[in-house]
C-alpha cells in the first residue's frame, strides 16, 4: 500500500514539477573541500541537498530507475557540486575509459549545466563518467563546442550501492555577472547507462525545445567577485620530418605561447604568439570534380575553441587564415617547365591570433578577432641554376567585430562584421551581417533570419562590380509535435563572403517548406519516432530561370532495443538546371531529374559488437545510376580498448560533368564517366586511465574516374557527341593517412602529446586506352610512391595566476 502511495505522489508532483521551475540554495562555506569523490567534509551536511529527478528519455516524466541526491557549495574561489547517485547493483555500474571530451562512452554518467546570464542560448556544460572521464562543452545556439576546454576537478568513487561524485567549478573557468547576488539557470542530469536513461532535476519537456532552454536556478550565491582571470600557457614542439625523395631528415623546433586574460568581469582575451600546428589531425583529402570549393574541418585548438559567437552569421570560416597560398599550384606546375621547386609552403604562415569575447549583465556579447598571416614565399631554381624568390601568398589580416543582443523568450539580435585586408596588393573585402530569432512566450513560435553584405575592393578598382547581399529567412512553428517552417533564402549573383567566410554558390533563390510530426514518448515497441517532408523550389536570382525543384520525404524511428532506422526518398520534380557546373558564366547543363533513396540502421552501442549500415542507390531513368553505402563495425575489446573499422563507398556509373580540356579552348567539354570512390578507415583507441591514451586513425580514399564519351555544350544545355577525342582525362586518385597519437594530460590543463604520421599522394592520369588498375593491384602500387613521415613531440603547461597568487 506504501509502494501504491509513493508512486500517487510521485505522479501528481511530477505534474506539478513540469509546470515550475526549480531552485536549489547554495550553501557558503570556509571549509577546504577535497575533490576526491567522497563527500565527506562537514560543510556538505549543511548544503542544501535536492532529488526527485524525472525521466527525459526514453520515458518522460517519469520516476527514475534509481534515486539522485545533488548538493551545492560554494566558497570564493569555486562552486562544488556533489551528486550521490544511488545504485544497489554497484557491479552493472557501466565505466568505460574514454578520451577527454568523448561523451558516447559505454559508462554512467553525471551532468551539470550552468548559464550564469540566464539568456537561454549560452550555457557550461560539465560530465564526468564513473570513470571519471571529464567532458566540458560551450552550447551556444544550439551548437555544441567540445573544443571549448575549461580547468575544473572532479572525483569519483564507487561505493556498495552508490556511486558518488565531486566537482569544483572554479570561477575562472566561466563568466557571470558581477553583481552581489547570483542567480544562475542550471540542471543535473544524470544518465544510466545499461538501459539507456537520461533523468534530470528540472523537468524538460522534449517538444518543447532544447534542454538548454528548461533549467532550474541555483540562487544565494552571494559576494563572489569575477578573479583576475589570467592564464598562461608556454608550449615547446619539436618535429623531424622523413621524405623519401630526400636525403636526410628535416628537424623542426619551436615554442609558443597561449594566453588567456580576464580583461573586464565578463570578458577574455585569447591569444596566439607563433602557434604550431604539427600535431593537429590530418585533414580528410579528397579528389573534387565539382564546381564548389572542398570543404575542410577546422582542427586547430585556437580556431575551434570559444568561437561560437563569430559564427552566428555564417561570416567565419577559420580555414582562410593560414590557407593554401594563391600561387601554391602554379608553383608545382613549374615542376614541368625544367624548373626545381626548392620550397613551396603548403600554407600561409600565422603570425599571431587574438579573439576577445563576453557577456556583459545586460546579456549583450561583444567579440572581437583578429588574426595576421605573413607573406608567403616560394624558392624555384632555373635550369641555369639561378634560384628564384616568388611570392606566392601576400600578408593579410583577418577581422571580425561581433554584437550579440540576447533578450526575451530565447530571443537574440546579431551584427557582426568581417574585414579582410592584404595591403601589398591593394585588396580589400568588408561583408556585414546581422542574425535574429524571436520567439513567442510559449517557445514553440518563431521567426529567425540572417542578412547580409559584401563589398569587394581590389587592385582594380572594379568594386561596383562586387558588392552583393544574402537574405534567409524563416517562419513557422519550430517547437512540438507537429512542426513546420517556410525559409526563404536569397543570394545575389554578386555576393561574396568568401575572404572569410565559406559560400558555395550565389546567384540563388530558394523556396523552402517543410513539415515534420515528431513522437517522443515510447508507444508499442518503439521509442520514438519523426516524419517529416521537405519541399524546396531553387530559381537563379539575377534571371529567375528555374534551377530545381525537389521533393524529400523521411522517417526515423528507435525501437525500444535500442535499435535506429532512417529511411530517405529523395525526388527531383523537375530536371536540374545546372549553372554552375560549365565553369562558366550563364552556361547552362541540363541534368535528367534523378531519384535517390537511402536507409540507414545503427545498432545498440551497449553491445560489445555495433554496426552502423548506410545503403542507397539513385538513377535519373536515362543513363545514370549508382548505388553508395557506409559498413562500420564497432568492437570495444573491454572497457579501454575499442576498435571501428569504416567502409564508404559510391559508384556513380554514367555521371556526366565538366572536363578541363586543352584543345578545343572555344568550346566547353563534358565527358560522360563511371567515378568509383572506396574509403576504408580504421580507428583505434587505447585508453590507459583517465590522463592517458594512444589514439590511432588510418584512412585510404581511392578515387577512379573513367571517361567513356565527351560531348560539347550546347547553347541550350543539351550535349553533343565529340567523335575520336583521344585525350587523357583518367584519373586514379590515393590519399593515404596515419595518425598516431600519444596524449598525457599530466597537470591540470597541462599536456604531453607524441604523434606519427604518416602521408602518402597520388593523383595518375591513366591513358585512355590503360584499364584501371585493381583494388589490390592500386594498393600495391600505392605504398611505392614518395612518402611523408613526421614524428612531434609537442608540451605545453597551465599556469593559473590565481593558483600561482595563493601558493606565493
């Protein structure tokens, strides 16, 4: 009868619950708090401790599997957390080791989320595993920030039927206002790992938004002063490098240093002298036959870490600075004029970096970046022996100004500003830009947009011929079970972000309505379920002649195993008018209407063995067909070591696209191929405790491209045939990488990372009348091309002026 009443009240409070906010009293103490996961200073019996956690998923609002204590301390230097985290079944505790920040481990795990600023948009997020494995992350709109990495302790221990965790937070790793008395939105979540439960203290209801959004408030946490926030971090790298085609190894030394400096209560200046890069991830090469620019994932630490402000807009894109010099290819292409290429650097040199970001009381951010590249320099020697100078990339500096206005109801206004200035060439590019979403009371109405201008100024003079503008903007019903959005989204055929920014094509008009019914209660066997559809009618701005017009219909569905389905249909409704694949002006190709289809299954991570599967096919009715799909085994051998494998494949058969072609300079070339392209990836992670771990990545791209036919372009984007054309446009493409990392976080913030990698290129013109060689055969032949090995050692050190005041 006690068990029947229990749950009377547990349901009626939880009906309750979901209609209040939350709130928990921090308690001030003297006393020294030892993280170490016990919880076992006075001053923790006299905080204000608070449960009753609810169910997120995959039940809602239901009482949790097992009971959740949370306390709350704080002192001057820190806010601490302690969770207690009930458990009679201590052995089924899941406490797989992870890499720092990899939060989709096999383990339990508990959560804390703070937004001092109470805005709604911008909130710490901390998770520690029962491994103790630390995870922080900046949410800014949705986007999450797990480059963002924070100093702060925690422990863990495991107890006869708990778990129990201990976190300090200290206040220099995150910004609030200075006022006498804080009140700041937070949650605690907790998650049980061996039937999938996310719980949490303040409600959240999932058709409602995000998480970020449903908080609770920690409040009492009085006369607390924003600390100088000064933070130092010195590193030393050292590299050699081991060319097959050279003689002797190149050895490389280097030092730098980071900076992080409180420059008023709410914001920090972030800054780069002589930064190295050597030991970031190798980026993921492909062979581009399209018209659009590849792009790459940014893995520089400074340009991935607290950036999220500059990118409201659309306007940033960190890969320009430092990029591919403008002249790198025409230098190696004097490989062929009896020239030797006695260096040409692969990217543009960064000098120094700053960016300078914050929040101030009145919920207004205001962020500031600006990066300086110096001129870029190549050495080519004649065949007379005289060696040449030539610039291949002029200085440059890279500008970004930012306001961000957060208000009611998740709202927000945003202006930002991107400059970018090479001055030995005359050349300048301004874009200027706002963003905004506005939110009715209920957070389930919205209006969202983004506009912007660019103006382009170089040695010419021709500026009037370069300024443009984008439009994009959106209506509907964002939040619920039943979404729908219209978006319009224009960009004029003069509008140019791309100094800075990244935009693959302009001189676009697209029409978008979608509607999506989303279930997120489990019913019968699933757990939840989304439907929805997207119509989307593209038009060229400047002529308003029809591009596209698709159709795409889509499903996902979780059982209650666990076990996920995505199912695409993907219908043109029109041929596509393509204006962009001719590489030129106004040129028109007229591409069949193709018809595509996927679906895609991901298995229970839970498991030792996992399997995520990806398999479609597409066809225009005509002449193109093709199938594509992803394999990816995953093995956790225990709870340190995991290996996935990765296959990716697409085999485009009768494809039809542009053919640079030297012969027939007056006419545009297309050619009709087969494009096979096979990626075989390997991952592997060797976890030694929670400061330690090998992280290796192996990854082949085999590209081959096999003309058939070659037509001319015609006027009104049909084709014609080209009898005999004998020239040689076959391509065998090979990017191979290994990167192998060692990494010791050995102090506080503080590193050692040994890394190897390894590169091998190849990019074969086959002759026409050559066959393609095998997957084994390329294989082969690939290991016996020029080959680069580099070996870095990289340290790097924290020093906190907060720590170093109290210990001097």
């Amino acid at each position: 009868m006690k068990e029947y009443i229990f749950y009377i009240l547990f349901f009626i409070f939880s009906i309750s619950a979901f209609t209040q906010e939350r709130q928990i009293t921090a308690y001030r103490t003297n006393e020294e708090i030892k993280i170490d996961g016990l919880i076992n200073e006075e001053a923790w019996s006299k905080a204000e401790c608070t449960g009753d956690f609810v169910t997120y998923k995959p039940y809602q609002g239901q009482m949790p599997y097992k009971p959740t204590k949370v306390c709350v301390l704080y002192d001057d230097r820190a806010l601490y957390i302690g969770a207690i985290l009930y458990d009679d079944e201590p052995d089924k505790i899941l406490k797989e080791l992870t890499m720092r920040d990899q939060d989709n481990g096999n383990t339990d795990m508990f959560i804390l989320q703070l937004n001092p600023y109470n805005d709604k948009r911008n909130v710490y997020e901390f998770k520690v595993t029962a491994a103790n494995v630390q995870t922080d992350i900046m949410i800014s709109d949705g986007n999450y920030d797990y480059n963002w990495d924070a100093v702060w302790q925690s422990g863990v221990t495991i107890h006869e039927n708990k778990w129990t965790v201990e976190i300090a937070i200290p206040y220099s790793a995150i910004r609030f206002p200075n006022i006498p008395e804080q009140s700041w939105s937070a949650n605690f979540w907790r998650v049980i790992r061996r039937n999938r439960e996310y719980s949490c203290w303040n409600p959240v209801k999932q058709e409602l938004g995000p998480d970020i959004e449903q908080m609770g408030k920690i409040i009492g946490i009085r006369d607390i002063k924003p600390p100088i926030r000064l933070a130092f971090y010195p590193y030393i790298s050292t590299n050699i490098d081991f060319y097959t085609s050279a003689k002797k190894p190149v050895y490389g030394l280097s030092g730098g240093l980071d900076m992080k400096l409180g420059i008023t209560k709410s914001h920090t200046l972030d800054l780069t002298l002589v930064p190295d890069f050597s030991h970031i991830k190798s980026d993921e090469e492909e062979l581009n036959l399209g018209p659009f620019e590849t792009y790459y994932s940014e893995y520089r630490p400074f340009f991935t870490e607290g950036v999220e402000l500059f990118e409201k807009v659309g306007l940033f894109y960190s890969r320009r600075i430092g990029k591919i010099p403008a002249k790198y290819d025409e230098i190696r292409s004097m490989k062929d004029d009896n020239y030797v290429i006695i260096d040409n650097p692969r990217y543009a040199r960064l000098i120094n970096a700053i960016k300078l970001s914050g929040r101030n009381e009145k919920k207004l951010g205001i962020g500031v970046f600006n990066a300086i590249t110096a001129n870029t320099w190549a050495e080519v020697k004649d065949s007379a022996g005289n060696i040449h100078k030539i610039l291949t990339e002029p200085w440059a500096n890279y500008n970004m100004v930012v306001l961000d206005q957060s208000f009611w109801h998740n709202s927000y206004v945003n202006l930002t500003n991107a400059f970018v200035i090479r001055p030995d060439i005359n050349y300048l590019s301004n874009v200027i830009g706002t963003a905004f979403k506005f939110m009715d009371p209920s957070n389930r109405f919205g209006l969202y947009g983004k506009a912007a201008w660019s103006c382009i100024n170089d040695s010419i003079g021709n500026n009037d011929l370069d300024n443009g503008f984008m439009i994009n903007s959106g209506l509907g019903k964002l939040n619920g079970k039943w979404q729908y959005v219209y978006e319009l989204n224009l960009l004029s055929d003069r509008y140019n972000p791309n100094d800075f920014g990244y935009l693959q094509q302009n001189n676009i008009i697209t029409h978008h309505l979608s509607l999506s019914y989303n279930i997120f209660q489990p019913f019968g066997k699933f757990n939840k379920m989304s439907i929805y559809t997207d119509l989307d009618h593209h038009r060229l701005f400047k002529s308003n002649d029809l591009v596209q017009t698709k159709l795409l219909l889509n499903a996902y569905l979780e059982t209650n195993k666990f076990f996920s389905t995505w199912i695409y249909l993907d219908f043109s409704l029109s041929d596509h008018y393509d204006y962009f694949e001719a590489r030129a002006p106004g040129r028109l190709y007229r591409r069949p209407a193709i018809q595509s289809t996927y679906i895609y299954l991901s298995t229970d991570y839970r498991k030792v063995f996992a399997l995520d599967f990806r398999i479609g096919a597409y066809l225009d009715f005509i002449k193109r067909n093709g199938w594509w799909g992803l394999i990816k085994p995953r093995v956790r051998i225990s709870d340190k070591i995991t290996l996935i494998y990765g296959l990716d494949f697409d085999f485009d058969h009768n494809d039809c696209g542009f053919v640079n072609d030297t012969i027939y300079n007056d006419e545009i070339i297309f050619g009709l191929r087969n494009v096979n392209t096979i990626t075989n990836s390997l991952e592997g992670r060797w976890v030694l405790n929670n400061k330690m771990y090998f992280n290796l990545t192996i990854r082949h791209y085999w590209r081959t491209v096999d003309y058939s036919e070659f037509y001319f372009l015609n006027q009104d984007g049909s084709l014609s045939i080209i009898n005999n054309y004998a020239q040689d446009h076959d391509i065998n493409f090979n990017a191979f990488n290994v990167d192998f990392m060692f990494s010791w976080n050995f102090a506080p913030g503080s590193y050692m990372n040994i890394m190897w990698k390894n590169q091998i290129f190849s990019n074969e013109i086959i002759h026409y009348y050559t066959k393609m060689p095998s997957f084994n055969e390329n294989l082969s032949n690939l290991f016996k091309n020029d080959q680069t090995n580099s070996i870095s050692l990289r340290l790097i050190y924290y020093f906190d002026w907060q720590y170093l005041k109290k210990n001097t």
